[in-house]
C-alpha cells in the first residue's frame, strides 16, 4: 500500500513540475518588448537576454 501512495504521490509531483515549466513562455522574434535597444529590429541576443530576464523575474 506504501508503494502506490509513493508511486502516485511522485506521478503528482512530476506532473506539476511539468506543468509549470510547459506554462513559462518564450519571447518570440515579433515581440516588441524583446527589443531592448529600442532600434525596431529584436535580435537574436536581444531574444535571449529578455528570457533570461523574465525567467529570473
């Protein structure tokens, strides 16, 4: 019995933490709020320092 509460318990578990990594979002290439030079043209390196930014956020 201990073993179905444990076994269901970390199905639960891992599905929550799934979850909530599939819910944060990435920032794609049309997002102007990537733009953080303000120049109207999101690089690539732009890109990727607006998700690290909000992933830390």
């Amino acid at each position: 019995m201990k073993r179905y509460l444990l076994s269901g318990l970390t199905i639960v578990l891992s599905t929550l933490a799934i979850a909530s990594a599939a819910n944060a979002g990435q920032t794609n290439l049309n997002d102007p709020a990537a733009d953080l030079n303000g120049d109207g043209v999101v690089t690539i390196g732009e890109l990727v320092m607006h998700n690290r930014d909000q992933r830390q956020s």
